[in-house]
C-alpha cells in the first residue's frame, strides 16, 4: 500500500496508540500520586471540550473530546521529595514496563523506524504518527511491535535530567533533599529547559526532513532480527 495514502481506521489506530501511551503515563502519576497522599484534582483522557465525568476508586477521571494523550493535575508540591520522586518515576517506569513486553512478543513483525538513511532518528509527534500509520498499514503485529517501542522510547526520554520532563523534576527533588538552595534549583530548570528546547528543535527539523523528503531512505525496516 502507498505510504502517502492510508484509510481512516489507520490513522485512528495510530491516534489510539499515542493516546493510550500518554494516558497510561499520566494515570500512573496519578495513582503514585495518590498512594502518597498528594491531592488528585483530575485525571484527563483527551483533551478539548468534556464528554463526562465519573471518578474511579477515588480518582476524579474526565473524558474529553480527541483522545489524543491525557493529563494529571497532581499537587506534587506538596509532597516533600522522598515521596515525590516515586510518584515522578511511576509514568516512565509503566510506559517501559508496558512496552517491552510488547517488543519482545511481537519481534518477528516488520516495523519502518524514522532513519536520515543512515541511522534511526529523533522524531517528534508527525514523525511517531506518520510512523503508526505505516505499521497500522501493515498489520496489528507490526503496529504492537512499534507501541511498545514507542512506550520504552517515551519512559527513557522522560526519565532524562532535564527540565520540565520528569527527569529534570526528579533531579530537583533530589536537590531539594540535599539542601541546595531554590535559586540554584531553578538555575538547573532554566539551563535545561534550553536542552529540551533544543531536542525538541531537532525532533522537529527531522520529521519535516523525513516528510519532505519521503522516500525509500527516510525510513529504515526493522525485521525479526532487530527490537
């Protein structure tokens, strides 16, 4: 099938993907959140305009119109640091733990990984969309196989010590902890906030090479050897 032309279910599918591995993330911030007694003000699944409310063991959780990633709203603040840091580390860690299971079980599908020809690149949201749809296209295999890359791709990057992912705020907490005063806590946020600007950047100019140049090179096929 011509990668430039894919039917709706596809692009609803690959839609799906990214929604489910965002909202997995936030709803286990959430739940650690909770545990440690940090005030849930709402769970978010989608974003846009309110569908309804209903709370799930205690949790208040709002569906919304695209369904496209998910939110926490989580008092972390007010957790002091040895109980923030686990709530922190709970997203990447169940995005990895969901993932890998999937990587393993569904190996042997082929997958196109975004590439420059020469190496898989960094890429952003069109880049991992335009990627789904492309396993979507080639069957449910293929697109498990590509969510749990994507799962183990978004807990690893996230748990990288920059600001605002959940690294950096776990660096800062452990900065907190050991007395380091909060100008030289936000020193750190604003350097690396210029580091996660700069990733971004990158993630951006590579999906914008990759679409406009969209051929054969621009993409790299991963087969039964490769995870």
């Amino acid at each position: 099938m011509d990668p430039a032309v894919h039917p709706w279910r596809h692009v609803l599918a690959a839609l799906g993907v990214i929604g489910i591995s965002v909202a997995l993330h936030e709803a286990a911030h959430a739940v650690a959140a909770a545990r440690a007694g940090a005030k849930v003000k709402e769970v978010g699944i989608g974003f846009g305009p309110p569908l309804f409310r209903l709370r799930v063991r205690g949790l208040p959780l709002v569906v919304r119109m695209l369904p496209v990633g998910g939110y926490a709203a989580v008092d972390q603040d007010e957790l002091p640091p040895p109980r923030r840091i686990p709530m922190l580390l709970a997203g990447p860690l169940a995005n990895i733990a969901a993932g890998l299971p999937l990587m393993v079980a569904f190996r042997r599908y082929p997958v196109e990984m975004p590439s420059d020809g020469k190496r898989v690149g960094m890429a952003g949201f069109a880049g991992t969309l335009a990627a789904l749809i492309r396993a979507a296209a080639q069957g449910p295999g293929s697109i498990a196989r590509l969510a749990g890359s994507l799962n183990v791709g978004l807990g690893l990057a996230n748990l990288l010590p920059v600001y605002p992912l959940d690294g950096g705020h776990v660096v800062m907490s452990m900065m907190e902890m050991r007395g380091v005063p909060q100008e030289t806590r936000h020193r750190f946020a604003r350097l690396t906030a210029v580091a996660f600007l700069l990733l971004a950047r990158a993630a951006m100019l590579g999906d914008l090479r990759r679409l406009a140049g969209n051929g054969p090179g621009d993409q790299e096929t991963r087969g039964p050897g490769n995870i």
